[in-house]
C-alpha cells in the first residue's frame, strides 16, 4: 500500500517507520529537515521537506497515486487543510486527520473528514487509570459521516418525450 504521512513529529516518524519496516511504499513529509531523525534507522522509505498543505508538494510525493493519507502535525489547521486537499483534490480514498480540539474533531467528521483526536483519548485513558468507566468512542477514529445526496435536479424529458438540453455539473461534495 502506498502511504504518505504529513508531519514527522512522535507519531508520524513512528507511523511511517512501522509501515515502512512491514514493507509498504511511504512518503514522509515535514517543513523541518530535522524531524526526519526521528524516523527508525535504515527507513526504507522517502523523507521530503516540504508544506503537506501545499498541492505542488503533495503531487511531487506522489499523491495522485496514493491509497492512505494521514496528517500528523501538531497544528489542526494545517492537519485539517492537509487531509481536504487528500480527500477532494488527489481523491485519496482513506484520509485520517489528528485533530487536538474534540469540538472540531467531531465538527470535521461531519464535514466528511475522518478524524482522531488525542485529547479525548488522554482523558478516557486517565478516567480508566483513575478507576472510571470508558468514554464510549473516545479511543476510536471518528468516522466521516456521509452527508445525504441531495435530490436530482435534472430536468425531465418534455411531455413529448425529448431529452432536456445538457446542463453545466455542478460541483458536488463527495463523501465515502
């Protein structure tokens, strides 16, 4: 599988050097050259600086043809612009996006972007630790809702049976 992860903090460098060791095709992005040491020793994979907000970049780490998107940095903005141009200009099928803020995590899921959000994963891990009950969700990905399609606006044939003349599409947004 071809994989190209934004962000090479903690989690990305320890993402990527997992997937690359079990022999998937990665692509590791990062503003900072520096961020790469993180990565495993020997990673197979490749490491580019550069924006993962940024369309020329990601085309250049090979977006077009890639099955799995997963954006890592420590921004939420930035995550969330990472993960919409994946999703709506590349039509990577499997986005993932980090997302600090629960309120926005679930907000975006519903905007079609699948999310994670470690905020809610701490406070349930520390509720557990303290003896509390699991938060139901709190450790999963929060899944893209898919908004409804809307009603066909196509006009219908006239009453005597001519095809309506072509219309302009329109731009549409597409869930899962």
């Amino acid at each position: 599988m071809r994989v190209i992860i934004v962000g090479s903090g903690r989690v990305g460098a320890g993402v990527a050097s997992q997937l690359a060791e079990e022999g998937h095709e990665v692509v590791i992005l990062d503003i900072s050259t520096q961020s790469f040491r993180r990565l495993a020793p020997g990673f197979s994979g490749q490491a580019l600086r550069g924006d993962g907000t940024d369309s020329s970049v990601l085309e250049r780490a090979g977006a077009s043809e890639c099955e799995w998107f997963l954006a890592l940095t420590n921004g939420d903005n930035r995550n969330i612009l990472a993960a919409q141009l994946a999703k709506q200009t590349f039509g990577i099928p499997h986005v993932l996006c980090k997302i600090n803020d629960p309120v926005r995590s679930k907000a975006y899921a519903t905007l079609g972007v699948d999310t994670i959000n470690r905020t809610e994963m701490m406070l349930d891990s520390i509720g557990r630790y303290m003896g509390r009950p699991a938060v139901p969700g709190a450790t999963d990905v929060n899944v893209a809702i898919t908004p409804p399609t809307p009603p066909s606006t196509e006009p219908e044939a006239d009453i005597a049976g001519r095809e309506p003349a072509p219309t302009l599409p329109t731009a549409t947004s597409e869930g899962r």
